[in-house]
C-alpha cells in the first residue's frame, strides 16, 4: 500500500497511503502463523508524498500497530510533526489474495486530520507479480472519495530485496506516479519518481532497525508548478509477532 499528503501550498489538505515500505512491510504477516501482531515507532526528516513536501520546515514522528490473520490485515499510523502543528490518524484494512506469484491486494484507509478537523476515505488496490526472489512489479490505484468527487493517483514501482548477510536486507524501490487529480491543485500528468533504499537490520527474534534514504524527482506536473525534487531520511524501530 506507501505513499501521501495531498498539498495546497503549505498546507497539508488530506493525505494518500503511507508508502508501500512503511504500510505493506509493516501489516503484512511475515511469519507462517495465522495471526501476527507489529508494533514500530520511528521518524522522517520530512513529510513527502506525490512527490510533495506537505510539512514544511518540520520532520514527522510515526507509530504503527499492526495485526494480521490470515490474509486479513489491520493497521493505523499515527503521526505528528516535530516542528510544526499536526496530527495525523490512519486507519487501514486489506486483504492479500495469493494467485501463484501474483498478490492481489484490496485495501481501504481512513484519513483523520485533527489539525485541520478533516477526514478522508482513501480505498485503494495494489497488484504485485514475484518476479524472482529478489524481484517485485506492481502497478497501484488509490482513490480519493471527497466530497463526491472520485480522484485518483497512479503509479507502477519495481521493489528489489536481498540480504548482504544475515539478519540484514536491503530493499532499493523504484516508482513512478501519475496525477489522476489526486493532487487537487496540479494538472493531470507524469507527477514524479520516487527512488528510496533501505535496510532493516533484525537484531533479535523479534525486533529490528530499519533506516532509509529516499529522492522524489519532480516531472512534468511538478515542474510546470516550480516543485522540485525531494530528499528525505528516516529511521524505525520495531517489533513482530
């Protein structure tokens, strides 16, 4: 499911997905047991999605709990920024439907902006094909139910995952975005790709570290509004069950 604020200017006005690395690698179970709990806390040194910087001048705090059975997930974020005024809730419920090596996965996501005293529906689909091992594909829709207005944001990301030694894996992620009017104040069009690394490092049975670096480049849309890219760090922590 991975990634975002819809901005007008420098206000944040509803937000997408978290992002694929931060939703789908949290919820979905990575143990063999039909139920699975999760639990992670970490930060960003900024707030982008869509290719937008939606928290200005201010870093954001996250905590994730997650539960899962079966192939049934459900998770919130909750998430506020550390140098500005916000408060962020998301609620999210999916499903993973396992056809041979393709992943078929339905999701809705509840938006609650207490700042701003706003929510938003958010249901979405992700469609996933295991290429290899260490290679996924996927193509992604979300929609944005708003005020009876139906807009959308598209994208198609490739995801690569090893494991230079053990109890450490790496996952590069490429993936490009198509405005569908999803970000409200910019035209239809080519929106950005984004290109993140990270590595998670489990340190016990149940617990692990994961640190990435990421890089957002604004295309055509972003450039006809003066946008441009986007650098931004983050770390986490976590637990599994």
């Amino acid at each position: 499911m991975m990634t975002g604020n819809v901005c007008r200017g420098e206000e944040v006005a509803a937000r997408s997905i978290s992002s694929l690395a931060e939703v789908q690698q949290a919820m979905i179970p990575s143990t063999d047991r039909d139920w699975s709990f999760s639990l992670s806390a970490g930060w960003s040194s900024k707030y982008v999605t869509e290719g937008l910087d939606c928290l200005p001048h201010s870093g954001i705090w996250e905590v994730a709990p997650g539960i899962s059975w079966k192939d049934f997930t459900l998770g919130a974020w909750y998430a506020g920024g550390d140098s500005a005024n916000y408060d962020e809730l998301d609620l999210v419920l999916g499903y993973a439907w396992n056809l041979g090596g393709w992943t078929v996965n339905p999701w809705y996501e509840h938006q609650f902006y207490f700042t701003q005293d706003y929510n938003v529906a958010n249901p979405a689909l992700t469609v996933s094909y295991t290429v290899a091992d260490w290679l996924t594909a996927g193509v992604e829709t979300q929609v944005k139910v708003e005020h009876q207005d139906f807009e959308s944001y598209y994208s198609v990301f490739v995801q690569m995952e090893w494991s230079p030694m053990e109890n450490v894996t790496v996952t590069p992620l490429v993936r490009y975005g198509y405005n569908g009017g999803y970000n409200v104040d910019y035209d239809d069009g080519s929106n950005c790709i984004d290109w993140s690394l990270g590595v998670t490092w489990k340190f016990a049975e149940h617990y692990f570290l994961s640190c990435s670096v990421n890089y957002s480049q604004a295309l055509t849309v972003l450039h006809r509004r003066r946008a441009g890219d986007e650098f931004w760090m983050g770390f986490r922590l976590g637990m599994e069950f």
